[in-house]
C-alpha cells in the first residue's frame, strides 16, 4: 500500500518537472557558480606547491609550471612560529568550544523550563544585546583594560564564547525535544537539577551539543579580529592573526623569522616567500575544507532551528 | 516574584524553591558573562560623551576625563570623510539586504527543481564552502587573483600591460557585491532549503492536479510559505544596517589608500580611528552606529508587526 502510494507520488513528480533545456540551463549555473567557490582555492593550493623561480617568472597558475615542496619545507624546517601559532589556534578553539557549549546549553537549560522564576529576567539578559551593543570602543576599552585581558589567550577565548542567537537555539531545543515528563520523573527519584542538566538533558541532546560545538569551533579556528584588536605579542599569535600579518606585509615573515637568531637570518634571506605564504593559507584552511562536508548536516539544523523563532 | 498568574490551569509554585536555586545556580556563570562582556560595554557607552584622555586604568580616565556634551560628535560630522562613509556603509547594506534575500531565494527555488538530486547535493557543499572561509583567507585568495605582478588575472588576460586592480576605485563596488553574494549564498541557501523541503508535498500534489504550471505553483504555495522566513531573515539585516561585515570591507582590499572612498565604512573608520588613538571620533561613531543600529532593528520590526503581525520577530 505505502509502497503504491510511493510509485503514484513519484509518477506526479516526474509529471510535475522542469523541462530538459532549462534543467540544462539550471545546471549549467549551478556548476558556475560551483567552480567560483572551489577555483580559488585550488589556485592557493597549486601556488602553494610550485617552485619559487616559476612563481617569479610565470607568476601565479592554476597548474604549477614546476612542482615544489618547498614552501612547505620551508614551513617544517623553521618550524616553531608556525607550530607556535597552530598551537594556539588549537588550544583557543579547544577550550573555547568547551567553555562555549557549557555556558550556552546551561543558560539554554535554565532559560527552559517553564516553572524558573528567573526565567524572564533571564530572557532579558540575552534578548537585550540581540538589539543593542557598547560598539567597539567601549568594548576594546571593557575587555582590553578593565578586565585586563589585552595580550592574553584570554582575550581571544572569552568574547566570542556565548552568544545570543546560540542560547536561544538551546532554549528551543530544550523546550521542545526534552519532555517534561523525564525531568519530573528525575526529580521524584531524589535528583537535583545539576544532575538532571548533565546525565539526563545534555547526554540526550548530542545533536544540539554537536550544532553549538560546530559553530564555535568555526568562529574559533576563522577567528582573527580579537587577535588583531588585544593581540600585539608575536608569540600569542593565531594561525589567522599570522596570515594576516604575513598578507599584509610579506616582510613580515622573513622579520619575525630572522629575530629567531643568526641561524633565522640564514633561512629568512633565501625563503621561498611566495610558495611558503600559500602554504600557510593551505595549512588554515586544509582541515576546514574536510571537515565541513561531514559536519553540514549539524549546521543545517541548527540554523534550521535559529530560524523558527530567533 | 509569587503568585503568577497561570493561565494553562497549572498548579504554579509560589514559592521560591530548591530547583531555582539549582537553576540560578547553573545560569550563573553565563550571567556573569552577560554582564561583563555585554553589559559592562553598554555602560561604557558614555565615552561617547567624554574627553577620553587615558589617566590610569579605565575607569580612573573614565572619571577624571571631562564631560564634553556633544562635542565629539560635532567633531565627527564636520569631518568630510564621515558623510562618504556613511554613504557607503547604508549603500553598499541596501544593495547587499536586496541581493541577498533575492538571489538566495532565486537559487533555492532552482536547486529544488532540478533532476538530479545528488548533482544538487554536490551543489549545494561547493556553494556553502566559502562560508566557512574566514576574510583573511578569502583576502589572500583574492590576492591570488587580482595581484598585479603575479596575479592569475594578470597572467592570463593583461600579460603584456599589467593592472593595478588595487588601484582601480571603479572595480570594487562590483568586487565587493559580488564578495558579498559569494560568501553567503550557499548559507543563505541552507536557511530557505530547509523551510522549503518543510513544505507539505500534498499541497503541490492537489496544484498539479488543477493544473497549476511550476510557475504557479512557486507563486502560490512555496513563496507564501516561505514569507516569514525571508522576514525574518529582512529585519535580522536592517537590524545591522549600519554595521558591515569588518572584514569584507577591511581585509579585501588591503588597506589600500586610493580605495578608502568606495571601501570605507563605518566599522573600519572606528576600528582605524581606535587604532590611532583618535578616541573620541571613535566612540562618537560607534554610539552612532549602536543606537542607530537599535532603532532600525526596533522599527523594522514595528513596520513587520503593522503588516503582517505574524511575521514579526520579537
């Protein structure tokens, strides 16, 4: 019977197409549009390993006119400032994210359950800066000064771990997926609502703690305005905040690497500058290229889920 | 704090009891949060109306500054450069709040009529990849490009007469749109896919069988269906109207000097202005740009409200 109906439905849908030409035509703009997002990035990539005398020469091509490693050689062999700012990219998103997700799921949590009477004060607290913010100023002056958190991972960790649209995704997570029913049962059994918050509500909402872990990870690893606002000290650097300084100034690179010693000066003074820059935007953006396509789905439904009531 | 009403018929507790506790208890660090990275800010907002001179920690130059009315901003609006900039921040928004509620919607209806289905799915994760770049990235993939010396755009189509592309004010309004639509039309693409598969499949059933062309069917089911959606997703914009994305805008176009009157917007011009220490048309920017912003978002959604009270967000 369902299977009838299938057949039917299916029958309608092929009933109910566009023609072949515009199909074509649809398609056609589809793979356009497709080959503009990935084409710059295998022109990264393929700058990334051609040789430095072919870059001087022939300039920047799609297909490398002489293969080379070097740049990424290069990268290897002067190691620390790269491993320095990977480690503090990793580190900043690791910690991040954990804090992030912890402080948005319990405020999510509290904000849902129906009988909380801080509940609308709560509400207040996290709609108010959906429509209104200090502006750059007074927050560079709040957190760069008088929370002291200029020149440390701190600033680059805190401001970016809660966020509103974040909290509200929970809240309506919560409100609709966890039934009351288990968190009364819970409370008859003797337990409290901390125990309640992480062994029964967090441990049945892995997708959700996946959407909220995703979107920070990304806003983490992506992130390169805290640093370049609170970040002046070379080596609190992230792999972003180093791109950037080596983007706009590719002498920035051979600096930083000949303050390393004698031995830097060395190596900075016949670095392949071009390749080795390329290779740093590969090295940033390689392991978000192959996660994301795994992690679409978590994505989807979380903005799905910001959009039903934001 | 007792004896709300309920109008469910509920059994309300009128007392506070251990569970709010537990929750105030839970809520609290967030809370705590709230109040220094979003509130503390908002106080600090009335260094918009001071002399900031830096005498000691923030808040001792907070209370020695002197007050100083409404000068910083007479300041900042006798400056020729501000009326450019504003020109270019609520521009540059009105073309993008546009583009980017028509060409999402555009190419969501078109990816759902296509055949392939998985065709579309491959699509679909090419399109929303650039999303997850960051501007820095995505600057020096620029680079890539428009470099004048070894850029591929150089190489391929002005080897013999290399262009200055950095130099060209007249290029970047296109450039930057069309940065603008290639960022975020993958993303805005998952927010409408995801209502238009909600969408019941028998409403389009019972279209076809009255007959219903797929142009109607887009006109009548789909687009009505998708309206709160695309509202919602309005106000969220004009709410930042007087916002841009920094890096954009900043990071693109590499802080070239000849492009500052067709990039600059009000974000980069306070962070510049912060940077150089020109405090005081800094703050009365980004009051500007806070308040302005609040009232846009608040009326925007009054106009939704009036119109279609449904659809409005808060």
């Amino acid at each position: 019977m369902a299977k009838k109906e299938k057949v039917a439905l299916d029958g309608l849908e092929k009933f109910n197409r566009i023609s072949h030409p515009t199909n074509i035509l649809f398609n056609l703009l589809f793979v356009i549009f497709s080959l503009t997002c990935i084409i710059p990035v295998l022109l990264v990539l393929a700058i990334s390993v051609t040789s430095e005398q072919a870059i001087n020469k022939f300039g920047y091509h799609l297909i490398p006119q002489a293969f080379s490693v070097e740049g990424y050689a290069f990268l290897m062999k002067q190691g620390t400032m790269i491993a320095r700012a990977f480690g503090v990219s990793l580190l900043v998103t690791v910690v991040g994210t954990v804090l992030g997700v912890l402080l948005t799921t319990a405020m999510g949590y509290a904000m849902s359950r129906p009988n909380y009477k801080l509940k609308g004060l709560l509400t207040w607290i996290v709609f108010i800066p959906m429509v209104f913010n200090g502006g750059l100023v007074s927050t560079y002056f709040v957190v760069g000064s008088l929370l002291g958190l200029k020149n440390t991972l701190g600033a680059l960790i805190f401001p970016l771990a809660v966020s509103s649209f974040n909290v509200v995704i929970c809240k309506t997570f919560f409100k609709q997926t966890v039934p009351d029913s288990l968190i009364e049962s819970a409370k008859i059994d003797g337990a409290g609502q901390f125990t309640i918050f992480f062994r029964i509500v967090l441990p049945i909402s892995l997708p959700l703690l996946a959407t909220i872990g995703l979107f920070l990870t990304f806003a983490y690893w992506n992130d390169w305005y805290q640093s370049m606002l609170y970040i002046d000290q070379a080596g609190l650097k992230s792999l972003q905040a180093l791109l950037n300084d080596i983007m706009s100034d590719i002498a920035a690179m051979s600096s930083q690497i000949a303050n390393l010693g004698a031995e830097g000066a060395a190596i900075a003074a016949n670095m392949p500058a071009e390749s080795a820059r390329m290779a740093i935007v590969v090295i940033v953006v390689f392991p978000i290229a192959c996660a994301y396509p795994y992690f679409q789905k978590y994505f989807i439904s979380g903005l799905t889920v910001g959009a039903v009531k934001g | 704090m007792s004896k709300t009403s309920n109008p469910t018929g509920k059994v309300h507790k009128k007392r506070w009891d251990r569970d709010d506790t537990e929750l105030s208890i839970l809520a609290l660090p967030t809370t705590v949060w709230y109040i220094l990275f979003s509130f503390l800010p908002m106080v600090g907002i009335i260094i918009a109306f001071k002399d900031y001179k830096i005498q000691g920690s923030f808040v001792e130059s907070m209370i020695r500054s002197e007050w100083c009315g409404f000068d910083n901003f007479m300041f900042l609006f006798r400056s020729n450069d501000i009326w450019i900039i504003l020109r270019n921040t609520l521009g540059y928004n009105l073309l993008f709040i546009v583009l980017g509620i028509v060409l999402p919607v555009a190419a969501t209806l078109m990816i759902t009529m296509l055949h392939g289905k998985r065709l579309a799915k491959a699509y679909q994760t090419a399109m929303f990849m650039p999303y997850f770049l960051s501007w820095v990235v995505a600057a020096a993939l620029v680079w890539a490009f428009l470099s004048t010396d070894k850029g591929l755009i150089n190489m391929l189509f002005f080897a013999d007469d290399h262009q200055q592309w950095y130099m060209k004010p007249e290029i970047w309004p296109y450039l930057l749109t069309f940065l603008n639509v290639w960022k975020g039309l993958g993303y805005g693409m998952v927010v409408y896919l995801a209502t238009v598969t909600g969408i019941d499949r028998s409403l389009y059933e019972a279209a076809v069988i009255d007959g219903a062309s797929i142009w109607q069917q887009v006109k009548s089911i789909t687009l009505p269906l998708m309206k709160s959606v695309i509202i919602m997703m309005f106000i969220m914009a004009v709410g930042r109207i007087f916002y841009s994305d920094f890096g954009l805008f900043y990071q693109v176009p590499r802080q070239s000097a000849t492009l500052n009157p067709v990039v600059q917007t009000l974000d980069v011009y306070v962070y510049n202005m912060l940077k150089l220490g020109t405090t005081s048309m800094a703050s009365a920017a980004a009051f500007v740009q806070s308040v302005a912003g609040c009232i846009t978002i608040l009326a925007a959604n009054a106009l939704v409200r009036k119109i279609d009270p449904d659809s409005a967000m808060i």
